[in-house]
C-alpha cells in the first residue's frame, strides 16, 4: 500500500524473548572546547561478546514507521542507568541515532545475530530523569527531521530540464539519500511531467517543493532511514525479496486477518 502507518515495539533487553538482538548507536556531543569525544559514537547492545562498551542495559523503544509525506518517521526510547559521563554527552540535538535489531544466535551474541536498521533518525529532544533508584534517559526522535526543517530551496533550473533532474537537485539540496527516487522515474512516471520546456524555479521548504513536484507526477515520496522512498499509488517498492510471504507452506495457521 502506498498510504498507512504501523508501530513495532521492543521489550526491555533484561528479557530473553526468542533471541531478540539489537543494537542503539547515538552520536556523542563534541567537547566545549571542539574535540569530539572518543569513541565518537555510544552504543548500547543486547550483545555479550563485548561488541560494544555498553550492554545488558535496560532499554525499551518504540518505533512509528508510515509512508506518508505529512508524517515523518519518529522513535521514542528510554535507556536505564546510563553513567554521569555518558549521560552528560547525549545531549546534541539532531545527533543521529540508529536502532538495529533482529534475532541473535542461541548464545544471545550479536555477531550471531541477523539484525537489520529498524529506524534511523535524529535525536529532536533528550532528558534525563531520576525515577526511584534509576536514572532514565530518553530520546524523542525523527527520521530526517533536520533536513526537513532547516532546508531550504533557492533554485532556477533551466529550459529542457527533465523531472528526474528537477527531484535530484531538490534532494540533494536536503542533504538526503536518494533512496529508490531514480530507480522509480525511470520506470515512468503515472503521470508525465517534463522535460520543463520553460525552465523551472523553486523557493521555500525544499520538502514541500519535492512533495509539490512529486503529486505532479502522482507519486507519493518519504523519507525512510534519511533516505527518499518513492511509490506509486497503490503501489510498493518491488522489492518483494525483503517481504515475509503469509501462507500455509511458510508455516502460517489459519488466515490472515
């Protein structure tokens, strides 16, 4: 479907549900002074191999993913009893975050683990609050929110331009992936749209302006993991090989509701 929205929601790491893995990678706040901290990235891990420097932290998440250009992409996840130094240094606003997960081996370690990018995003609020015993840290975050918020478009593009060229300066302009957006206009548009014989020109909100050029040719766009994704209506991305098939011979019971 080209339109909807879903949440998927972790447990908290203390629990051994199946062989859940993941990985939360924050970028640090550099120093007062202009030196970036080392290791330059914080990363909190279901992991026992000594992956990473944190581990067997109680983490909780929730991720909102949809397809729509009007909502973006958002996770809000809670870290408990991080150390003083390290709360100190999550504290960047827009700082990347990036939650992998999936299902790790039957010894629990990621290296084993079949993990994928469930979000990647910015952090758009940070705090840390004192609950009982525990100091918990939680982060708000959005996929692409800084490129969304703070770009802006100033372009005039000339006579003969084509759509493909006019989505592509917009985009890169945004400093986004361009994700599927090529692979998807070459394989034509629902609707034609260029080239521009006239020329064309864009100023304000670059997200709008793409928004803008992309109903013109009846696409719907999002931004997915700082990257463009392009659908036609109804449609999807054709990467079928990444879907779970639902049937009785893939060990389905009953129907699918």
């Amino acid at each position: 479907m080209s339109q909807g929205k879903f949440s998927q929601q972790q447990v908290p790491s203390t629990t051994k549900y199946f062989g859940r893995a993941f990985t939360i990678t924050i970028n640090n706040e550099p120093t007062p002074d202009g030196r970036v901290h080392e290791p330059t990235a914080t990363q909190i891990s279901s992991a026992i191999a000594g992956v990473e420097q944190h581990h067997q932290l109680r983490v909780v998440f929730k991720v909102h993913k949809n397809l729509l250009q009007e909502e973006l992409n958002s996770a809000d996840i809670s870290i408990y009893n991080l150390s003083s130094e390290h709360r100190a240094l999550l504290q960047k606003r827009f700082a990347p975050l990036t939650i992998q997960a999936g299902y790790g081996g039957l010894s629990g370690s990621l290296l084993q683990a079949r993990t994928g990018v469930l979000f990647s995003g910015q952090v758009t609020i940070a705090s840390h609050v004192k609950t009982g015993p525990d100091w918990v840290t939680r982060f708000s975050t959005i996929d692409g929110m800084q490129q969304v918020a703070t770009s802006r478009a100033n372009i005039a593009l000339p006579p003969g331009t084509s759509f493909l060229n006019a989505g592509q300066s917009l985009i890169s302009g945004m400093k986004l992936g361009l994700g599927n957006f090529v692979e998807q206009v070459q394989k034509g548009l629902p609707r034609n749209v260029g080239p521009f014989a006239t020329g064309v020109s864009y100023f304000g909100r670059a997200w709008d302006e793409l928004g803008t050029l992309a109903k013109s040719a009846g696409l719907d766009i999002s931004i997915q993991d700082n990257a463009i994704q392009v659908l036609p209506p109804n449609g999807y991305t054709g990467h079928v090989s990444i879907a779970t098939p639902l049937d009785v011979e893939h060990g389905l019971i009953g129907n699918a509701e």
